[in-house]
C-alpha cells in the first residue's frame, strides 16, 4: 500500500509500505481525508524533536474502520470515524486528574504511531470515533483542530471579555468562532494575510490589519486593552503585542508554537499582574463538544478546503510553506 512519507526538511515521498496489522484491542483504519496540521509543517519546514523522520504524518483523519484484533469489538467493522489521536497513558497523576493532554507518557498518532498520510494505518479502538453520517469527510477532519480551540476558550474566555486573537490560520479562526460560542463582547483578530482575515470575518471575528493592530486594539476597547489574548502564532513579536494588548490583570493564553523560545517582556509581565497560560492540545471533554459543534453545524469551512491526493503531497506541503494560498490542505489516498 501506499504512505506519504516524510523524509527531511522539505522532503515527502510516497513509498510502498507494508499492510498494517491490528493488535489486540486494536483497529485499522481506511484513510478516507487527512488535513495538514501546523505541527506537521513545522517538521517539513525545519527540522524538528518532535517529528523525527522517517516518519508518515497525519492526526486530522477520517476514515472506515476495515479490520479488528482480537478483543476488539467487530461492530467496528465499517464504521466512518475520526481519528482521536492523543493516546494518554491513563495512570498517571495527569491523567486521573482528567488532564490527559499533558500526559508524560502520551503518544500521539502521526508521530509515534504510523498516521493517517498512509492509505491504512492500525491504532487502538480507543482512537477512534465514529463521525455522524451528516458531517462531510474534510469537515469531520476539522474536529481535532476545533478540539484545540475549545479548549483554550473554555478556560480563557468569560461572556462579556474583549478577546484579541492573533493569528488567523485555522487553530486561530477556529479559536476566534469559539470565542464568540462563549459569549465574548468583542472578538478581535489579526494577521498579515488579507484573505484569512475575511475567513475569520465569518466566524464573527472582527479582523484587524497586522500592521496597526495595537492602535486599533487600543480603539477598540478605550486604552484600557482587551481582558483576554489568545496567541496563535506563538513568536517573539507576537507575545509582544499580547502583552502590549492585553489589559493590566488581564490573561493571555500561548496556543501557537511558531518559534521554541524568545525573550520576554518581564516588566510588562510583572507591571501589567498578567496571567500567561500555554494551551496544549484538548481533553476527552473538549473533544466531545468539538465534534457535537461539527454534527451541529457550528462550523461554516466555505472556503477552507484544497484537496490533494498523497502522490501530490510534497507539492501541497511546499504550498502550505511557501505561499499565502491555502488555508486548509486535506489529503487522500
């Protein structure tokens, strides 16, 4: 069967590699739709600890359920589901804690475990979920990311807060839609990209030109900044701007990951009594509510997809990495 690859910085390949087989209490899964994460052009870009090659990619998945190991249930079998691909040890102190997202010994699918860039892959059961008949094959990829975005939110953001959101790639417009589901006032976001600012336009977020968005902030709420800035870029500039954003006693929460460090402020951390809070992946509850929202329609991606095939994959990836043009890639066998 066939697997796209990832080789190097820059370098995909499509290969041959070897049917999967299902282990006790464990599924193969029929790659139908896998979506491009962030995390995973981070190792395409530059090399990177957490995604060590050779190495096929891919968490955002979709796909039928096409064989059982031995305990597993078999009504399984030919069940459409969407990969969820943290796989916690759930005996830790985390984990007990129900914070299975900051597990110690966690994997994660697609890069401890073969993902969904290859056109079969096994997991265990617990990875996966049956996805609603209603819910289209790329919208149902979107779960995992909005998974991301609930979980900021609903720790973040209060009914009422003025929310700045920096960043408007889909962790971003994801987060700016959740935002406003949680009754913020104001849900404010920015980026250097035009057209991602009209896709976030549409989730009810109100766009701000990358180039003034600490004047307009400062408009916007009076002088006094915003309660809440939710950082989904994740670089040195932008948790700058976060804490020149935010209001004194105000919280911001790290989401994105664009740099692995960077100086920091410290005066203006100390002098404003900011609360900075990263924000790491989600828990089985706000996976739940993230794929209700997507049966429910909560969710409008018009707009969002490019389609593309594994044989075509390195292409899509230098797209992602090299121009503005795509938003959201979903790839298929």
């Amino acid at each position: 069967m066939k697997a796209l690859v990832y080789l190097g910085p820059r370098r995909m390949e499509l290969q041959d590699i070897p049917e999967p087989r299902p282990g006790p209490d464990e599924v193969v899964v029929q790659t139908i739709a896998s979506s491009v994460c962030g995390s995973d052009l981070h190792g395409f870009r530059e090399a990177s600890p957490r995604r060590i090659p050779p190495l096929i990619m891919g968490h955002e998945t979709v796909g039928v359920v096409t064989g059982v190991g031995d305990g597993t249930d078999e009504r399984l079998l030919g069940r459409r589901v969407v990969l969820k691909p943290i796989l916690p040890c759930r005996r830790c102190e985390a984990c007990a804690a129900g914070r299975t997202n900051v597990c110690a010994q966690g994997r994660l699918v697609g890069r401890d475990l073969t993902g969904g860039f290859a056109e079969r892959f096994a997991v265990p059961a617990t990875a996966v979920v049956e996805l609603p008949a209603a819910v289209p094959d790329d919208v149902g990829t979107l779960v995992e990311p909005l998974a991301n975005a609930v979980h900021v939110t609903s720790r973040a953001v209060e009914e009422g807060d003025d929310v700045l959101v920096i960043g408007a790639g889909p962790i971003g417009t994801l987060t700016a839609r959740m935002c406003a589901e949680r009754g913020a006032r104001t849900v404010l976001i920015t980026d250097r990209i035009a057209s991602r600012l009209e896709l976030a336009r549409r989730q009810g977020a109100t766009p701000l030109d990358g180039t003034t968005a600490e004047d307009r902030v400062r408009e916007a709420t009076g002088g006094r900044g915003v309660d809440v800035v939710i950082d989904a870029v994740g670089v040195e500039a932008t948790w700058a701007l976060a804490l020149r954003a935010v209001r004194p006693a105000g919280r911001i929460e790290a989401v994105g990951l664009g740099a692995a460090s960077g100086s920091l402020d410290y005066f203006g951390v100390i002098g404003k009594e900011a609360t900075i809070t990263g924000s790491f992946a989600w828990t089985d509850e706000d996976f739940a509510r993230a794929l209700e929202l997507v049966e429910t329609g909560a969710i409008d991606p018009t707009g969002w997809f490019t389609h593309a095939t594994f044989a075509g994959g390195q292409r899509a990836f230098e797209e992602l990495v090299d121009t503005t043009e795509r938003f959201k890639v979903v790839l298929s066998p």
